[in-house]
C-alpha cells in the first residue's frame, strides 16, 4: 500500500489532499469548450463535419497554442 498520499503527509508537505485549490482554470476551459462545440455545431454541414467538430472542441487550447507560436515564429 502507497502511504505518501495520506492525509498527513499531505498536510506536512503544505498540500490540502483535495483539489480545490486548482483555481479557475476549469471553469475557463468548460466555458471555452461549450462555446467551441456551439460553434463548431453551427457551422457544421453534415453529421460527420458534427462529429469532428465535437472532437475539435476538446483539444482546442492545442490549435490556440499552435496558432500562437505560428504567429511569433517560434
């Protein structure tokens, strides 16, 4: 059994054993999601654009940084 988990250790190494603390970087990427798979719905011509747009709206933070670097030619 693993016991560098435990509610003890967590607590003697500053860390609260719960996820609370994460911020609202959840929230952010939730909203961000629902608005991409909104969009991506809407401008879908056929089921199979639908469903690829579904599959676009979870890893869309990835084109975000991908455009990013594009942009500052990095």
């Amino acid at each position: 059994m693993d016991m560098e988990n435990t509610p003890s250790n967590c607590q003697s190494k500053g860390r609260s054993g719960n996820a609370a603390g994460a911020g609202a970087s959840g929230g952010l990427y939730g909203l961000g999601f629902i608005g991409a798979l909104v969009y991506y719905i809407v401008h879908a011509t056929s089921f199979l654009a639908g469903c690829l747009g579904v599959l676009k709206a979870l890893v869309w933070p990835a084109f975000v940084v991908y455009e990013l670097m594009a942009f500052l030619k990095m």
